[in-house]
C-alpha cells in the first residue's frame, strides 16, 4: 500500500530504520562522519604525543590561539580559511580535510552497505573504523599505533561483539563472545607467529639522518633523534643487525673514529662489532655513535601489528584476521611495485605495515566475507 504526503508517494522514504526514513539517517551518518573526522584529527595529532584528547580546546600550534567554533566545523572551516590559520595565516596540513572528508566517505558506504538491515552493524564497523583511520595516520608518520587504539580497540570490540551478536552474525551473545574471544587469540597469534618465524615483506630499514647525529644505545633500546626503539622490537634472530657508519663512537671508556658498527644483540652471546674489533655486548652499558646513517632489521610488522589484529579479530572475527594478513601482504607488495615503478622504492621501508592490515580488513568486512562464503558454498568455517 502506496501512502502520499502532499501528493507525492511515500515509498522512496523507506525503509525505515530506528523509527525514520533511511535516507535521513544516511545524511545524519555523514555529519557524523564529518565530526568524528575531525575529531580523530585531534587525536592523531595528540595521542603519539602523549597528550590529553579533550584538553585544552583546539589551538593553533603555530600561534598558540584558540580556535573558535567558527573555524572549527569539519571541511567547511579549512575551506573557507584555505588552509590557514585565521591569525597567523601558519598553513594547516591538507591530512586535517582529508582525514574528515575520508572517515564521511567510509561512514557512508558502511551505512548504505549495512545501515537499511543492520542499523546496529553499521555503527559497529563505524567504531572500528574511525579506529583505523587514526591508526594508519598515526602509523605513518609515528610507525607506531598507540596502544590506546589497539588494546583500547580489542576491548571495544570484546565489548560490541557481546552487545551487537549480529556484528560476527550469530543469534546470541553467547555465540557472538566466542566468536571475538577466537578472533583476538587467533588475530594475535597469526601474526606474533609471522614475527618470531621469519620476514613477510621487508627485511630492513634505513633512516635516513639529516646530517650528523647522535645515536644512543642504551641498555633496553636505541634513542634516535625522533624516536625510541626497544631491542624487542628489533633483534629477533641473530642475524639481525643494525648497522651504521659511525664517525665517532664513544663506549664507557674509550672512543674510536671512523668505523664501521654493527650490532647484533640477538646473536648467542650477543655482540658488538666496531671497525674490525668484536666485543661482547654484555659488558657495555653505553655506546653512542654519531652517524648520518642508520640500517635497522626492522621487520614489515611490529608487537603494535599483533595487538592491532588482535582488535580486528574482536571485532570481525578470526577468519578476517586471517584474510587479513594475507591481503595485508597483497596490498603492500603491489604498493611496492607501484613505487618501485615511480622510483621511490625507499619508501616503501619506510611505510608501517598497520595501514595494510586496516584495508584489508575494511574489504573483508566491506565485501569479502560476503565473496568468501559465497565461494565456500556457504561455509563459514569450522567454528
Ligand atoms: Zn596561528
């Protein structure tokens, strides 16, 4: 039965969802998107910093004034300002409108994917989401996700999963929990094991120095001029090694000039080699080099990457932590091509694996789950 409202059918109003037509919540989702977007600005910016995500209110790094309402709103503010600040015109990075104009756009699809039948699911994959979106901006210029957002992520999601049953598509919550449970174990797991066994994509990094600096080693990690490295995250196997040119190095007692460093202090017993003299690693307690060059065997994935599976599978489920690492290593071997084939191939050491594993999973759950039971004949696995 066809109902009118000032002459015109009311048909293109359904469905209804939460007691309104679709369509106006898809327009609210994207004001939503909108917002959250800018709020995950706020918290790219902050989180790796260590700072609060609430207080102060926005400020201008630059100049240091407050940003009032009026140049504040999500897209329009940026344009309007062209991308300066209103005070002391300091330009205001182009990744504020992007990452605004990216989590609308990923709110939309999700909510026009799922929001008609599963209202519910939709704001779950939301959640998870925005948490991508800071993860990834965070990883790449940090190569760090905060735990904040992985464990922060996997309790969220623990949570949601016990709430939303349909989010792993089971009738209750019971079904849903167990689920999550295997997804966070099995999330983790994969990839602790593709740490501890061997080299996914990339064996090594370089960090390139702006001119000479001053590398520190200390007793549990390598202070680099823009960032602290514990060894764990390092030394797995005792060929790894971190190299540098060193032109001067100074140990406890004694310095040298001009020599090669390699240090590899996963090795049995773990060493350090300058010039062409080997020293056990065991009895320095300080070595520092000043370099404008540094190799590190940084592998692909980091402990960040595990926790961060770990809350794909509280959300999405095990399959999808598995589908995601193999995609993961998917997409970055094309976008190695990609930037070999521009001949930017450096980069590629450079980018973190977390923006990988979150597209991966933003297909499974975008698409792929849907593709993969369809071509399993339905089966949704052995759990
Ligand atoms: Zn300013």
């Amino acid at each position: 039965m066809t109902e009118y409202f000032l002459g015109l059918p009311l048909d293109w109003w359904q469905p209804i969802v939460w007691g309104l037509p679709f369509v106006i919540w898809t327009v609210a989702w994207v004001v939503l998107g909108l917002i959250v977007g800018s709020f995950l600005n706020v918290v790219i910016h902050r989180l790796p910093r260590n700072e609060s995500v609430v207080q102060p209110p926005s400020h201008c790094p630059n100049c240091n004034q407050r940003i009032p309402l009026k140049d504040n709103l999500p897209v329009f503010s940026w344009l309007w300002l062209k991308g300066r600040c209103r005070f002391c015109a300091t330009p205001i990075s182009p990744r504020y409108l992007g990452v605004e104009v990216l989590t609308a756009i990923i709110f939309l699809v999700t909510w026009l994917r799922f929001g008609a039948e599963q209202p519910w699911v939709a704001f779950a994959l939301c959640v998870l989401f925005a948490g991508f979106i800071a993860a990834t901006f965070i990883d790449l210029e940090h190569l760090i996700i905060p735990d904040e957002i992985t464990l922060g992520g996997t309790v969220v999601g623990f949570l949601l999963s016990i709430a939303i049953p349909a989010l792993h598509g089971a009738e209750t919550a019971a079904q849903s929990l167990k689920q999550s449970g295997l997804g966070i174990l099995i999330g983790a797991g994969v990839v602790y094991a593709v740490l501890r066994g061997g080299k996914l994509l990339f064996g090594r990094q370089r960090i390139p120095l702006e001119g000479t600096q001053r590398v520190v080693f200390h007793e549990t990690g390598v202070i680099l001029p823009k960032e602290e490295i514990p060894y764990e995250e390092l030394f797995y196997r005792a060929s790894d090694a971190i190299r540098l040119q060193g032109q001067r190095i100074e140990l406890a007692d004694r310095c040298y000039w001009n020599q090669p460093v390699e240090l590899r202090l996963a090795a049995q017993p773990a060493r350090i080699r300058i010039g062409a003299e080997e020293l056990p690693a065991e009895g320095e307690p300080y070595l520092s080099v000043e370099t404008d060059r540094i190799e590190l065997p940084r592998e692909a994935m980091g402990l960040g990457d595990v926790k961060f599976m770990a809350a794909i599978g509280a959300f999405l489920g095990w399959q999808a932590t598995v589908f995601s690492l193999f995609f993961s290593a998917v997409l970055g071997t094309l976008v190695a091509l990609v930037l070999i084939a521009l001949g930017r191939q450096k980069w590629s050491g450079r980018l973190g694996y977390g923006p990988y594993l979150a597209m991966a999973a933003l297909v499974w759950a975008w698409g792929g789950k849907t593709w993969f039971q369809a071509w399993f004949g339905g089966a949704a696995g052995p759990f």
